[in-house]
C-alpha cells in the first residue's frame, strides 16, 4: 500500500459516516447493557415507549417509526406478547390488521425502566455546543434523506 492510498484508508475511517455508525454501535450497546437485567432488547424498548407515550399503535405502524422490516417486528411482538406486557387485537375497521396495546404488566415494568435514551445522551453530549449538535443534526439528517430518496436501481456511483 503507498503512502498516499494509507492516508486515504485513514480518512475513509475518520470520515462522519464512520463516527456516525461507531455512534450507532456505542448507543446500541449502552441500550442492550442497560436493559439486558429486565430482559429487554432495544427493540423491544421502542416498542413499549411508543405504547406508553403514544398509547395503542398499529403493528404496521410500527416498521415505519422503527425502520425495521416487518418479520423483525412479528418477532419481537410475539416475545412481548409471550412476556405479557403487551397484548395484540385485531383492528376495529380492518380485522387482518393488529392494534397493539400495553398491558399493566407492561405499565408496571416501563415505570420501573431507566431510559437508555437520556443515559446516552447526557454522557455523550451534556458537554457539546448545543449549535455544533443542531448543525450535526441537520447534516446526518439531509444526508440520510438524500441516501434514502435516491434511485440506486442500477446507478454506478
């Protein structure tokens, strides 16, 4: 490897792009640390805050708010079903579609939750330049916006 095609390497990983996924990883580990004693994943994590904040949500609804494909939340609604903290019905206007809602059981356990969300976010930014986080903001989210309306489909990039 020459020296220039080395330098690049290290850019390539010192790029926003790879301290926005190794952001990722660090804040889904503290997620699994932090809930793995109530037996909880983070997935499963969103889907009770949205239950307890918002109150009954349509499954469907829920792979759109969670960026998740629909199998994977079968999946993790089946094991808080099983658990008994959340209870599933068919939908009023549309029986092939599931209302999810959260039981006391579930009630009582999202009380007793520490929010890895504000855990997260007081270690990693009570020490940041509120306008230096509002310009990251509006970049990763033009940039995932861009990334996510762009036509891939046999484009060479």
């Amino acid at each position: 490897m020459t020296e220039k095609e080395s330098q690049q390497e290290v850019l390539k990983h010192n790029s926003v792009g790879a301290w926005a996924k190794r952001l990722y990883f660090a804040s889904r580990g503290v997620m699994d640390t932090v809930l793995r004693p109530y037996g909880l994943g983070s997935t499963q994590w969103y889907v009770l805050y949205q239950l307890a904040n918002v109150g009954p949500t349509m499954q469907r609804d829920l792979v759109n708010m969670l960026n998740i494909e629909r199998a994977t939340l079968s999946g993790v609604v089946a094991t808080l079903v099983r658990k008994g903290l959340v209870a599933q019905a068919p939908d009023s206007e549309d029986q092939r579609q599931r209302m999810l809602h959260i039981t006391r059981a579930g009630s009582r356990l999202w009380k007793a939750l520490p929010n890895p969300i504000e855990q997260i976010l007081k270690v990693a930014f009570d020490d940041a330049d509120p306008a230096e986080l509002e310009i990251t903001r509006r970049v990763l989210q033009g940039a995932t916006k861009r990334l996510n309306e762009h036509d891939w489909e046999g484009e060479q990039v």
